[in-house]
C-alpha cells in the first residue's frame, strides 16, 4: 500500500470524524455546492431579513466559495486532530480559534454567539487585502486569518460562521449575509445565526449584536449556508429602522441618513475591494 496510500486511508478516517464532529454542515463543504438547473426560490420565512433567495448554478462568487470549501474541508481535519490532542497539536491559529470555541461552548442561547463575536472582532485587526496580500477580495480560511491576525470583514464572518458550527450552533441556523452599504459605497459581510426564531448579525464594526429588523443603509445581495450560496431576489434598501445597538462599535454609521442604490446594481455587485474599516 505504501506511505502515500497510507496516509491518504487514514485522511478518509480523519476528513469523516471532522465531518461527523461537525454534522449537517459538512454539506457545504462538500457536492451541494454543485447544484444547478433553475434557481430554488427559498421560503421569506427562512433568511434574514425575511427575504427570498434564489440558489447561483455559475458565476465568480459561487467559484470563490467553491475554492474557500475546499480549504475548510482541510481545515476541518486538522481542527478535529487538534481538538483531540492539543498537547500535540503543531498549530498555534488551531489551538486559538478552538480556545475561543471552548469558552463558547461553555455558555448557552445569546452569551454563546456573543462570546464568540466578541473573541473573533478582538483577535483579528482589521486590514484590507489589497494591503494584506496585494490581491482584491481574497476569501481566507479561519485557520489562514488566524495565523495572520488581520482580514477584512468577509474573513471575520467565515471565521465566526465556522467557530459557531463547531461551538454547537446548528448548521440550518447559520449564514454569512453580503450586503451593499450603501452609504460608504462598498460590499460587507457578516455572520448571522438565528436565536428562538430571529436572526442576529455578527458583525465585525460592532461588539454588539443586533439583530436583521434594526439595520439600515444596507442592501441584502447574498447569503450562504450549508447547501451553498444563494442571491437575495429584488432585496429593499433597508432604511428608516431603528438605529442599531446604541453600544455598537461604531454608532456613527448606524445614524447616517439612508442614500438611494438602484437595485439592479446593488443585485449584480460581488465584494470587491474591502477598505481597512471593514
């Protein structure tokens, strides 16, 4: 059989324990990615924002994730290798990201999510990707941003949408949302997981979580969960709600008055470029 086959047998083994530690959420990481054919419209009751999405069969976001999935896929293997031998364990970003799921996992209901929201937002600084690799809009493993310390908004919400699923969160309560910002003019991401029936948004500007009904100025694109990605259909500019948590990092934007994006661009924008504030 030899050292390679070796290997590649106890990989299997490996890859299929991560996947049962991390249950239905190993979907996305694996074929529903690959689903095609005409869009499935989702019920308004099952997003945030209570809006409907349509599944994307093509297109450079849908490759982007593909790409991320594989990673988190390996990713997830050496995550259970060291959450079962943490003495041995040969990665320090490992032992971290698991080190604020343990303090998780000790808590129930809104003190988990928050506690893992606020031990992400302190432990990554906030750094485009332009400064950091040089490159626009790079989707970066947990494991990746962790070694690192620094990503941009989308990498905070993969982070947190993976320490949710292995805190215990169930994987059909989880998402990562893209929204247009529509007053600073750029794409942002955060994490959402939904709690007794109302979806909480994990946002790196803000320690607080608020939930979907009190944000304003942004307009919903697209959203992720474990079947795959998916594009809001005709999302409204969400505007003229009450402000968000006054204790939010950053309060200021939550006041701004609301600008007017036609819908067709908001639906046809893919995150770009993601500026340090993000």
């Amino acid at each position: 059989m030899g050292i390679l086959g070796r290997w590649h047998g106890w990989r299997a083994v490996l890859l299929a324990w991560g996947m049962v530690w991390f249950g239905p959420a190993a979907d996305l990481w694996a074929g529903a990615l690959d689903r095609a054919g005409a869009p499935e419209i989702i019920g308004w009751s099952a997003e945030p924002f209570g809006l409907s999405a349509a599944a994307l069969s093509a297109g450079a976001l849908r490759e982007k994730w593909r790409g991320l999935a594989l990673k988190l896929d390996d990713e997830a293997v050496q995550l259970a290798l060291c959450d079962g031998d943490r003495d041995r364990c040969v990665s320090p970003a490992a032992l971290q990201l698991l080190a604020i799921v343990d303090s998780a996992r000790a808590r129930d209901g809104r003190g988990r999510l928050g506690e893992i929201n606020r031990a992400i937002n302190l432990a990554i600084r906030p750094m485009s990707d332009l400064a950091q690799y040089g490159e626009i809009d790079v989707w970066s493993s947990p494991l990746v941003t962790f070694a690192h310390g620094a990503g941009d908004c989308e990498d905070y919400a993969i982070a947190k949408f993976v320490a949710l699923r292995l805190a215990g969160v169930a994987a059909s309560d989880l998402r990562i949302v893209i929204m247009r910002d529509t007053i600073r003019g750029e794409d942002h991401a955060v994490a959402a997981a939904r709690l007794d029936g109302h979806w909480l948004m994990l946002d790196n500007r803000r320690m607080a979580m608020v939930e979907d009904a009190q944000l304003r100025n942004y307009r919903p694109t697209f959203v992720i969960d474990q079947t795959g990605i998916m594009r809001y259909v005709d999302a409204p500019l969400l505007a003229g709600l009450p402000d968000a948590d006054p204790d939010s990092a950053n309060p200021a934007s939550a006041n701004l008055a609301p600008t007017d994006l036609a819908g067709s661009a908001a639906q046809n924008a893919e995150p770009g470029l993601i500026s340090p504030s993000n």
